[in-house]
C-alpha cells in the first residue's frame, strides 16, 4: 500500500522536527544563562577581591601594578645576585688570607 503524501503529513513531520530543535534550543539557552549567572557572580568576586588586595578593579592598573612588580622582582633578584657573589668574593679572600 501506498502512503499519500499530502501537505498536512509534511507539515506534521517538519513541526516534529522543528519542536525537538525548538527544545534543544530552550535547554540550550537555559544552560547558557545559568552560566552567564554564574560568570557575572565570579566576575563580582574577582572585582571585590582586587580592589580589596589591590586597591582597584581597573584592569588597566592591575596590569601597571603587575608590570611595576614583575620590574621589582627582577631587580631584586640582580640585587640577591650580586650580595652572593660579594660574599663568596669575601670568603675567597678570607681562604687566601689563612
């Protein structure tokens, strides 16, 4: 037997398909806002905690702060550097004074 193709069954079967879509992309959409919440209340958080720790929340001085530190550390470092090499140069001394 034979099945018609009528335009009411095409139309059946497209809403089918376009409900399971539809669904899809309601849980989607859910998920994604669940999410966008989620990230926002970290985002807070993070805003909190630099300008708690920091003094500010501007990424712009946040990054000055970073830079000015990571020139800090590295001089410190040359500085360190060259306090362990004085000693060791005064305990050759020393050894060769004895």
């Amino acid at each position: 037997m034979t099945t018609l193709k009528t335009p009411g069954n095409d139309s059946l079967k497209r809403l089918e398909d376009l409900r399971t879509t539809f669904e899809r992309l309601r849980a989607e959409r859910i998920r994604t806002e669940g999410e966008v919440e989620r990230l926002v209340r970290e985002l807070d958080q993070a805003r909190t905690q630099a300008r708690d720790e920091f003094g500010t929340d501007d990424e712009a001085e946040l990054q000055r702060l970073i830079e000015a530190a990571a020139r800090e550390n590295t001089k410190r470092v040359a500085d360190f550097d060259a306090i362990l090499r004085d000693v060791e140069n005064r305990l050759r001394q020393l050894g060769s004074e004895i």
